[in-house]
C-alpha cells in the first residue's frame, strides 16, 4: 500500500486523519481538536477506545491526503 502525507499539514483542525509517532512506530488515527484552555486532540484508531492527548504530547507526522492499494 501507498499512503500520500502532506508532511506541511501538522494541525489536527479540521479533523482529518494523520500519521503520528506512538512512541514504537508510525500510526494512522483520525484527529479532532478538543476545545480548552491547553491545546487537545482527541485520537480514535480502530479497534481501541478514543482517548484525549495534549497537542504537545504527541508528535503529528502529518495528514493523510490518500492511498493507493496493489492488487
């Protein structure tokens, strides 16, 4: 699989999904700001719970534009 990244797009508003470092590796997730006084994303990959994390904490690779898979 191809994944395209638009590695200039760092801010998870509008939602959209990106790829990040988790600390392992890369990761895909869908991200949405969440309102406050501290900069929020709240993160959602499939299969796991939703979970809030400081926009600080975490490391935006940045957002995914498309894909194309071979057959």
């Amino acid at each position: 699989d191809k994944v395209f990244v638009d590695r200039s797009d760092q801010k998870p508003s509008p939602a959209g999904v990106f790829v990040f470092w988790d600390g392992i590796g890369m990761a895909f997730a869908h991200m949405q700001p969440v309102p406050g006084t501290e900069p929020q994303v709240r993160i959602t990959q499939r299969g796991s719970d939703s979970y809030v994390i400081a926009l600080s904490e975490i490391q935006i690779v940045g957002r995914v534009m498309g894909s194309m898979r071979h057959r």
